[in-house]
C-alpha cells in the first residue's frame, strides 16, 4: 500500500453573523433558515458557503457543486504543472472555465452527471510545444488526478488551443 495522507476541513453553521434566537439559525421550516455556513481547515482562509440560489442558498457565496467542479479543475491543472515542468514545457499562464451538471431526481436526490475542463494553456514563444504534446500532458493530468479518479461520473478535458506568450 502506498503512503496516506490525511485531509481536514470543518463546516460551522450557522455563521457567526446570527444572533442567538434568530429564526435563520433554526430549521423551524424548509424556507426559515440560512443555507450560509464558513467552511475553514486549519491554517486556512474561511470559504464562504451556501447552497446554490436554486435551493435557498446565497448566490454569493460558494456551493458544495462549485466547490467540486472546481476541485476537479484544481488538480488537473496542478497535475499538468508538475508534467510540464519535468517536460520542460515551459507554462507561462493557465486558465479553466470547467463546467459540471448535475441532475435532480423528482424525490430531490441528485448526482453528477458529468464535469467538463476547458484549460487553456499558454506558453513561451519559444517554445517548441504543440497542440498534440500538449493534449498528451493533459492525457496524463487526468489518469493521475486524485479527485478525477475518486469520482463516480465522467470528467472529460477539452482543451482549448494553445496560446503562446512572447514574455521571457
């Protein structure tokens, strides 16, 4: 067995904001209370989160869904970094508009149906990298990625065409 790691995150509800008695911080019904609650881990900023706005939540602050879709994209684009740096790919900007759906059955429960990674990837001038090396990186990113792998529904990445920067 290879070696573990262990992760912790922490989920308050409801925020510190709502004052004791406040009907937002009990669930007296389905349309009384907050969705708003701070997720935190040790060292860490506090990520503000709700449930998305299609279920009561705070558009402003972050939803499990976005947080997932985002996590996706966060470790492929980690996992490309460390391939391209031992490529000797020389990456000077990386950018993903990923998207994910997620489908709600008519009793309420819901999954995933799939999360899509758009990465866009520039490179020095100089470099003499192609669309097809790059889609390799990005072949190897995903078979590695933690949390791809860790998924139950399809994470497909198409990549947007290469880009290149003239800054050395």
């Amino acid at each position: 067995m290879g070696a573990q790691h262990s992760f912790a995150a922490s989920v308050t509800w409801p925020t510190a904001g709502v004052a004791e008695g406040d009907p937002a911080g009990a669930t007296t019904s389905y349309a009384a209370y907050t969705r708003d609650h701070d997720v935190t881990a040790p060292g860490h900023p506090v990520v503000p989160g709700s449930a998305d706005p299609a279920f009561r939540g705070d558009g402003a602050r972050y939803s499990p869904e976005e947080l997932l879709v985002a996590s996706l994209a966060q470790c492929h684009m980690l996992w490309f970094l460390h391939l391209a740096a031992e490529a000797r790919v020389v990456v000077r900007g990386y950018t993903d508009a990923a998207t994910g759906t997620m489908r709600v059955e008519s009793r309420g429960e819901g999954q995933f149906t799939d999360v899509t990674l758009h990465p866009q990837v520039v490179v020095d001038a100089a470099s003499d990298v192609t669309d097809a090396r790059l889609a390799e990186l990005h072949h190897r990113a995903h078979a590695l990625c933690f949390v791809a792998r860790s998924v139950n529904f399809p994470v497909l990445v198409e990549p947007m065409p290469l880009r290149t920067s003239t800054t050395v």
